[in-house]
C-alpha cells in the first residue's frame, strides 16, 4: 500500500528523517516506535504534504505522492491524526465529523440557491453518515456537544471519527493513546482493531508499549532519524539496538 524509499528529509543542516526505507501492506496495523526526537513525526508529516521531501521516493497505490499538497494525498486515501487533537473547538461534534468530505455541493454559495435539492439531499447524507460513524466511535450522546467540552479520550476519539468520514484507505495515528484513560485506550484499541478487519490499514506512532504490542505487526523502530530495525512485536522488544535507543538500555 505504501513504499518508502530513502527518504530524507532536512531542516538546515538537521537531517531529521534520514534515509528510510520501508514498505506498509494492505490490512496491516505496522507501529512505528522510537524516543523523543527520533523523527516519527517528521516522518509522519512528510508522507502526510505537510513537508516536501529533501529526497527519495513515496508511492501510496502505486502512485507517487512525496511532495503533493497535503488535500491532494487526503483525497487519494491516506489521511491523519495527531497527538495533540485539534477539532474546531467551537463547533458541535456533529459539525466536525461534516465538514471532512471534500467538494460537497454546499461549498459552493450559487449552489444553496441554484441547487437547493441537491445540497439538502449531500447535507442529509453526510449529517447520517456522521451519526452512524459518532455511534460508533461511542460519541453518539455527545453529538450536540461543543468539541471543547470533550476529555481529552474523547476527543481522539472524535480524531478517529473525523478521519473516517473522508473513507481513508491507510491512516496515520500519532500517539491515540497519550493522555487518555485506561478504560477509553481499551476502547480506542477494540475499534482500531475492528476498523482493521474492515480493511483500512494503519500506521501507528505510540509509546505504550501494550498498545504496540497487542495491536501491531510489524513494528518499526526508529533512533536519530534512521531505521533501525523492523520486525515482530516480541522480537522488537528484545533487541538490544532497541533496548539500547529506545528503553535506555534497561529489559523490556
């Protein structure tokens, strides 16, 4: 689904992703790992549009996407959250999940009075598509809420809502499990996982351990913006390279 080929990409004289190479197969959920600073995020950022490439290749589908505009790699499938949730806090949760679908006939102001049917008929469907997506995500109470209002659990949750609206093929997770409750991370994990046998892939950053574990495999580590090592959940765990980069030399 996607292949990355050397990637590198550079900030002065910083070289934050390093020459990286690795392949995502469809249906699978890979974790990416690595300390603070490692480059996940970069990483992330630049399969994402948000930076250019210094160089090497991505291809998503088999299409070349390294460089494209961000909106343009969201259209093809490939979508993201981030660590930090970032809903439009003054809109409900409703508004958040229907405003994701691109080129509704609504965006267009000659079209509320040239088209009024055919903007009602987008409107309706999105509004229940949203509904169903919040029920499943277990935010359907919450709908009428202010994005505010939400626990910091809720809110990834509202992350993984708003990305499923736009259909995604592959999506990027960084962190869902930071800084949310034991019982909602257990929710978050069951609804990854369902969402898996659907048949949407996953590129997850995380560094609970648990999580990367029961959910993921393969495991990509990462340290000083290189690749590391990538394989199996257990046999990550035990690798002295990761021991060493990762968990500061101490046993898993």
């Amino acid at each position: 689904m996607l292949e990355v080929n050397r990637l590198v990409k550079e900030f002065g004289g910083l070289r934050a992703v390093d020459d990286v190479s690795f392949i995502l197969h469809t249906n699978t959920i890979t974790g990416l790992i690595g300390p603070n600073g490692a480059g996940k995020t970069t990483l992330f950022n630049t399969l994402a549009g948000l930076y250019r490439p210094t160089s090497g290749d991505i291809s998503f589908l088999g299409k070349p996407i390294g460089g494209a505009r961000p909106h343009d790699i969201f259209r093809e499938g490939l979508v993201r959250t981030f660590q930090i949730p970032r809903p439009f806090a003054a809109m409900t949760v409703l508004e958040n999940c229907m405003l994701v679908p691109s080129r509704q006939a609504g965006e267009r102001f000659w079209n509320n009075w040239l088209h009024r049917a055919r903007v009602r008929a987008e409107e309706r469907a999105c509004r229940d598509r949203a509904h169903d997506i919040l029920a499943f995500v277990g935010l359907a109470a919450l709908a009428g809420e202010y994005a505010r209002n939400l626990s910091g659990g809720q809110q990834k949750l509202l992350e993984l809502a708003r990305v499923l609206m736009a259909d995604p093929k592959l999506i990027l997770l960084d962190e869902p499990g930071a800084g949310v409750n034991p019982s909602l991370l257990v929710t978050i994990m069951d609804k990854l996982q369902e969402l898996n046998a659907r048949g949407i892939t996953f590129l997850i950053i995380e560094h609970n351990m648990d999580l990367i574990t029961t959910l993921c495999d393969p495991v990509v580590v990462m340290a000083q913006g290189k690749l590391i090592l990538e394989g199996p959940p257990n046999l990550v765990r035990s690798d002295p390279r990761v021991l060493e980069a990762y968990l500061g030399g101490m046993p898993a």
